[in-house]
C-alpha cells in the first residue's frame, strides 16, 4: 500500500528542464527579504504559481505571501511553464538576477506584458524606473 501511495505521489509531480542542483530550497518570502545577496547564484525557490506566460510558457510568476512574488524567466523553447500551474504549488531553479530598468525600460516592458495579457495599458501609468529580480530558470517541479 505505501508503495502505490508514493507512486501516485510521483505521478502527481511536473518535471521540466534540468533536474535539481541544490539540496533545498526557500521560499519566494525568504528569497525577496534579501535578494541583493543571492544575485548571481544559483537558488532553489518555492512559491505558488499566479501567472503563466500566455504566449510561450516561457515565464512563471511564484507568490510568497502578502506582495513578494518572483519571475521565473526561460528561454523560448528550453522550458514550457504549462498554463495549469496556475494555482498550484511549485519550485523552480536557477541563477537570481537583478534587472535595473529606466522609465523608458519600464513603459516598455509593461506594454509588452500587458499585449501578452490581452489587457489595455496606459503608459502614464509608470512614473519612473524600477528594479526587478528574477530567476533565469533551470528547472523547475510543479506540485500536485
């Protein structure tokens, strides 16, 4: 009986790219309270799936609690992030990087995510540039 029970946990289980490096990981809360320190290295992070890439699956966004949130960001193609994560626990791997924007970048991007979104966007929206951390992912497990 505990051997079908681990084996539907397996089933349970999506994974994508590269098997796993790091022997832990922590949680998008922890990660984003000081990011600065794991810029450049590799990190193993859990949060819950929010959003997918609706495009190309090449992008998944996990939440702590409350407003931390982390991008996982892949190569077109090297991963595909599926649309039913959403909601779902997962932990992804990777280098942290920190992204600096001008206000210029920052009218950019947004207008990108909001095409990928199929939403409206007003450029005055943004008042100037921003700084962003994200995962360039390596791997990733979504949890049933």
């Amino acid at each position: 009986m505990l051997v079908l029970a681990g084996a539907s946990l397996l089933a349970a289980e999506t994974r994508l790219g590269k098997p796993f490096a790091l022997p832990e990981s922590v949680t998008v809360d922890q990660l984003m309270a000081k990011p600065d320190g794991s810029v450049g290295k590799a990190v193993q992070v859990k949060g819950k799936v929010s959003e997918v890439c609706e495009m190309a699956g090449c992008w998944m966004q996990l939440n702590g609690t409350g407003k931390t949130a982390v991008r996982i960001k892949v190569n077109d193609g090297d991963i595909v992030f599926p649309k039913e994560a959403v909601g779902k626990m997962a932990v992804a791997e990777g280098t942290l990087k920190k992204i600096e924007m001008t206000k210029e970048q920052a009218v950019a991007n947004a207008k990108h995510e909001a095409e990928e979104r199929g939403v409206k966007f007003n450029p005055d929206s943004i008042k100037s540039g921003k700084t962003v951390y994200q995962v360039q992912g390596t791997g990733a497990l979504i949890l049933e």
